[in-house]
C-alpha cells in the first residue's frame, strides 16, 4: 500500500550523481574519488517529487520504480531552480482531470475559480460579494508591496524590488537569489501533487501560455508564508540558494504543505464538497490508480468497457 500524496515527504533534489536501479531499490551513485563510489538509496514509494539536475543521469529501470510508486520527477536547472519537465505514472484515475477541464473550458466556471484562488490569499479578510478579478488583482498587488516593505524594515534592507534576470544570474542580490531558489522548490512539490492527483500542470485559471500554468496558480497561495519571509531572512547569506533550499525543506515537515495543497487544490475544483481536514477526507478522494477503463456515451453517460456494443453481438 503506498502511502497518499498528502503523507509522501516533500522533495529530493540531486545533482551530480548516476541515479540506477540494483537489486535493493532506486539509488544514486557518487563518486567520491578514482576507486570509490558511495551508494544513496531513494525512499521512491515515500518521496513525493525528485528533481534532477543537470548534472544528473538516470536509467530507464530507476525511472519506471518511480513512475510505478508514483513519485513525480521534475528535471531541473542548476540548483533546482526552473522546471522544465515533469514524468507522471500511467495509472491515475482521471476523475480530477475532468473536474479541472470542465472548470477550464467554461468561461463563467474558470472565472468562478480564479476568483476562489485570490480570495482564497486574503483569508481573515472580508471581501465584498461584489468584488470582481480585476479588483483582487490590486488588491493582491498591493498586499505583495506591503509585504515587501515590512520584510525589508524587519531585516534592515534599503527598498527591496524582485527581480529575476536568468542571463544576469550571478549578478542578483542575495534575496533575489534565495527567492528564486525557494519558488523553484515550491514549483516542484507542487507540479508533484498536480501530477499525483492527475492533474494538468498547464491548464491553469490565472496564469496562461505556459505549460506550468497551474503550477504557478497554486504555488502563489503559500508564497507569502513560505519562500518571502524566507528570503529575506537570508539577504546576507553567502550561498542563498543552497541554503534556501536546504531551509525550505526543513519548513516543510512544520508547514505540512502537501496535504494544504491537496485539499486546497480539491476545493478550488469542487468547492461544494464538505470542508475535511486531510485526516478524515475520503481514501478515495486522492484515489492514484485505475480500477477500471470506462467508455463515455453523450446521453447515456459512463458504461462499461470491455463489452462488445455490436448489433447481436452476445
């Protein structure tokens, strides 16, 4: 029995190691010296996201354990920052999927769930009922400016502005780098639960044009209490992106974001469903793999495959 999405630990990054498959499990090679090679082995059936680095090789043996324990791997940039590309296992259920397109296609529905997504950022706030999107947005503008000023006077930096310039990398101030960093591992833990609920990365109801639109939706609930105050906790850090990384990882076993993500991500879609807390939500509502293939009929709605439909047919 493996264990579901929201209880997996968080993610692994690797860079720089021959990721195989032995006799024993899926683990990474690391060449300590000309006649030395140290063995690391992946808790794949309890890992939520791998993220492989440029540096990284892996075989087709590693890959399909983890595809059949359902860990999501995310190839990376240096560092992990940027993802580029994710592997998700062939035995999801599509039943969030559908619920993601039938909110997506229709304009009155995707409006209805963008909406829940920057309500949902101003939690212990009131909004009027009339509020429209164009207004969350300022609002949400406005609370990101004020959020920035208040971590600038808390850690005694001059006026803080994000930027993020990839071809002038190295060329960045210690909290560009560290937030950078930090919103790469939020980008991958949450591709990996889109990818284990069976979820479309690219299908997003803010974001658009990108193939990790959704990604970047949901990653922008928990920025302000994950990779910012994080960020700037680090404006004197000698090496902020390794540190933001090895910091957020850490954050996480006391933030327990994976089972917010799923349960946040479920409500967005189908925000009728009873409001459980991830111990008592149905095993069947993270339900990973397929019982049975279904065929989809326009009036008379799912039947059954594996029947011959054919006229007289026995």
């Amino acid at each position: 029995m493996l264990p579901r999405v929201a209880d997996s630990l968080s993610f692994l990054y690797l860079d720089m190691v021959r990721v195989i498959q032995d006799d024993t499990g899926v683990c990474a090679q690391i060449q300590v010296g000309d006649n030395r090679t140290d063995l690391v082995y992946i808790p794949t059936a309890a890992l939520s996201c791998l993220l492989l680095g440029p540096g990284v090789s892996i075989t087709t043996p590693a890959l399909t354990t983890l595809a059949r324990h359902g860990t999501s791997v995310v190839c990376t940039g240096a560092g992990g920052v940027r993802a580029y590309a994710g592997i998700l296992p062939d035995s999801l259920t599509t039943h969030w999927l559908e619920q993601q397109v039938t909110n997506w296609t229709d304009p009155t529905q995707r409006l209805a769930v963008a909406t829940r997504m920057y309500t949902m950022r101003f939690r212990d706030a009131e909004l009027p009922d009339t509020v429209t999107l164009e207004q969350l947005r300022g609002m949400e503008g406005q609370r990101m400016k004020a959020l920035y000023k208040i971590l600038a006077q808390q850690h005694g930096i001059g006026r803080f502005r994000r930027n993020y310039h990839p071809d002038q990398w190295h060329a960045q101030d210690p909290v560009n780098l560290a937030l950078s960093s930090a919103n790469t591992c939020l980008y991958g833990i949450v591709h990996a639960a889109l990818l284990a609920l069976g979820l479309s990365p690219a299908l997003g109801f803010v974001h658009a044009g990108t193939q990790h639109a959704f990604v970047y939706d949901i990653a922008d609930l928990y920025k302000a209490e994950t990779t910012l105050p994080l960020a700037f906790a680090l404006h004197q850090s000698g090496n902020p992106e390794q540190e933001a990384r090895r910091r957020f990882r850490e954050n996480l076993r006391l933030l327990k974001l994976l089972p917010r993500i799923v349960r946040d991500v479920q409500t967005l879609l189908t925000p009728g469903t009873p409001d459980t807390t991830d111990e008592e939500a149905p095993e069947s509502s993270e339900r990973r793999d397929i019982e049975m293939v279904h065929l989809w009929d326009p009036k008379r709605g799912v039947l059954p495959a594996g029947v011959n439909y054919g006229s007289g047919a026995q």
